[in-house]
C-alpha cells in the first residue's frame, strides 16, 4: 500500500473512524490489565473480548503480516498512524500479550524462516491472540552462554523426541505451543549441531513450573522435557543451523523490548513525571520543583527519554518506514532499559516514604504498583539478551571491535 502524505492522511481518518465504532469507550486506558497469563476481567470482559476480534478481523493485531496469515500488508508507517490515533482514545493492541512471544519474535521468524504450511498452521493463530507461544532458550547451564545449551531433540524417523530443561520460560505454564533450540547433533562444535522445534505444549512429556518473584507474581517458569514429541514439519529453518535462527529471533525480541513500535497515550492525558515530582516534593516562590538535585537528575533523565525515542524515530526514517531488525536493537534495548530503571528510581525517590509500600491503605493503588514496577524492572537488564551481552554485540557488529567472546 503507498504511503504518501496524502495516503497516510486519508488513512488516519479512517482509523480515527474505525476506532470511534470498533473500541469499547469502557477499555480506554485499560492496556495494564493485560498481561501475560491474564486478561481484563469482571463486567469489562466481554468489552474485551469484543475488541480482541474487532482487531483480528481486521488484521489490525499484526498489521504488518500479509493478510493470508492474519494480518494486513501495511507497512510500518501505517502502523504509526495506527498507534498514534490508538493513544489517543486510549485503545491498546493485546495480540502482543495474548500471543505470548508469538506476535512479537516467533512469527517474526516464522515468516522468515518458515515453509508456507508452517505460515499458515501458526501465524493466523498468533495474530489473532487465540494461541499463546513460549520460547525455550535459557537453561540452568546455559544462560547468556546460550551456546552451552544441552536440551536434545532424537531424530525418531517421524517425529523428534526432545529431553532437557529450560528456565526461565515465560508463559511456559499458560502457552499452547513451545519454540525450542535444541542439540540435534551433540558431535558437533558448540555453536553448530543446534536446531529449532516447535512442539504443542499439551501433551505428557512437558512439565512446567512457575518460578516466583521478588514482586510476588511472576511469568517465569521452569520447563521440562521428557520424551517430548515435534514432528518432523515442526522443524523451523535449516537442520543443525538454529544458532542462526536463534540469533534473529533475538533481535527481533530486543525490538520489541525497546519502547517502539506500541500505541503511546499523547500528552495531557495523564501525569507527566514532573508533575508527580511537584505533587510529591513541592515547589519554590518561581514554581520549581523544590529540590535542585532532583530537579537536575529530573531533567537529565528526560532528556535521555527524549532522545531514546528521537533515535527510535531516526532509525524509522532513515529506513523509510521498512524498518529491519539489525544489531542496532541492541542499542536501543540497553538505552531503553536505562531510561525505564531511572524512571521507577525517580519514582520511588520522589514519593519519599510513600515510595516503600508494600500493601495496606496508607497507599494508593500507584504507589504499590511503583514499587513493584521498580521491582521488575531490574530483569530488564538480563532477560532477552543480558545488557553485557548487548554491548558485546554493539562492539563487535557497530564498532567493529575484535571478538572477544568464545568462538565455536
């Protein structure tokens, strides 16, 4: 489809136009009661599940995907558009969460990667929100040295027959389907002899259990494999060249985990962080936030939310809206991941006392969401790729530095 300033306008009327009959005024402002393993509940259901196929139909959820596979062949600048009249009335796209890692990194690969059959027994199913995926990379072993992984798949004739364990799997305990890296030749150099498999979570040879966090909830789980089945057809990519794949997969994720790309409510719509910070700290006789070392440390981390979108922006442009995934995520997920840590700091400094709560009416629901937020927050910096890990590939794919990791 042309994205010409004309075009894009045209389609901007159209969207506002399809969101005042489509979006359920009820949900405006409701994206944070989607999550992973949960959806919006009580009286707002219904209204939600209303929207969910409102959005499927149109192919709105992964609006990118050719239609055949459930999308709608838009390009990333149509997306925008979308985005942008979605944060406006507060509407929210939940394919990304109901999908599990489907929407955002196995489809993504599968239409890289994968045979027309596979494209079309998976990716509708994704776009849709109608089935959740989950990745089994990291295991108790083999973490960011993901190369050391030693979860097997046997080639059994017509199917593989998988063992081993992952950790670290979100999801993994409400997923129907499972991606999985897996040594399929265990003679081979560390990084070779690896392939990818995808299974149904539904069947007696996978047991997951959840892992519980410092918040107190979590998506985390363990997973384990006994004599676990994937037939033959569910072999993404080359035999024995899922390093490769895997790799890709990953870029795609820390796209995803970069702050780009999802509806954003425009400005006025709710408290800015200055606002909160004058809410919570006061103001001098010249209406300035009443504390100067706040007020700097404030400003600059603004500044750097600023430019992190600014970049994202740049990026965008200069790929003229066909945005491709590159190792300049990795820049983008660490710069993201910074601007998000400071954040809830600031956040939780600024409340003072009130920015320690755990439970208990002496706080307001967004305190004790702050606290866990900041809690979270910290496995930012280890999951979809440890922020060491993505300074070794800025070094080594941007700068252009020697490799300084183990080869094989």
């Amino acid at each position: 489809m042309a994205d010409s300033p004309k075009v894009l306008d045209e389609f901007r009327l159209e969207v506002r136009s399809w969101l005042a009959s489509h979006f359920p005024a009820s949900l405006s402002g409701k994206a944070a009661g989607v999550g992973l393993g949960t959806n919006i509940q009580g009286e707002l259901a219904d209204d939600a599940e209303q929207w969910r196929k409102a959005l499927a139909d149109k192919g709105w959820g992964a609006a990118t995907w050719p239609v055949e596979y459930g999308g709608a062949g838009l390009s990333q600048k149509h997306v925008r558009v979308i985005n942008d009249e979605m944060g406006k009335v507060g509407a929210f796209n939940p394919m990304t969460v109901l999908a599990g890692m489907g929407v955002t990194m196995v489809g993504p690969t599968i239409l890289e990667y994968g045979t027309d059959a596979q494209k079309l027994r998976h990716l509708p199913g994704m776009a849709s929100g109608e089935v959740c995926w989950c990745l089994g990379y990291s295991e108790p072993g083999a973490g960011s040295d993901l190369a050391a992984l030693t979860s097997k798949a046997e080639d059994k004739g017509d199917h593989w027959l998988v063992n081993g364990q992952k950790v670290w799997t979100s999801g993994a305990n409400i997923a129907q389907w499972c991606g999985a890296l897996v040594r399929t030749d265990p003679k081979a150099e560390k990084r070779n002899g690896i392939s990818f498999v995808m299974m149904p979570m539904d069947q007696p040879g996978i047991e997951t259990r959840l892992i519980k966090l410092i918040t107190g909830t979590s998506p985390f789980c363990e997973m384990f494999f006994n004599d676990a089945k994937a037939e033959k057809g569910e072999l993404l990519g080359k035999l024995n060249d899922g390093w490769s794949l895997g790799k890709r997969l990953l870029q795609h994720e820390r796209q995803s985990q970069t702050g780009e790309g999802g509806p954003r409510p425009v400005a006025g719509t709710r408290a800015t962080l200055t606002d909160i910070a004058k809410d919570y700290v006061g103001t001098d006789d010249n209406g300035m936030l009443d504390d100067p070392d706040l007020r700097l440390r404030l400003a600059e981390h603004l500044m750097s939310a600023k430019a992190h979108r600014l970049t994202i922006s740049r990026i965008a442009a200069e790929a003229k809206g066909n945005v491709k995934v590159t190792a300049v995520a990795s820049i983008l997920k660490n710069s993201a991941t910074d601007v998000s840590q400071i954040r809830s700091e600031l956040l939780l400094e600024m409340a003072g006392h009130q920015g320690i709560g755990w439970e208990g009416d002496a706080y307001d629901e967004s305190e004790l969401e702050n606290v866990r937020a900041w809690l979270f927050g910290k496995a930012m910096s280890i999951y979809g790729g440890s922020y060491e890990v993505q300074k070794n590939i800025i070094s080594k794919n941007i700068l252009g530095l020697p490799e300084t990791t183990q080869k094989g």
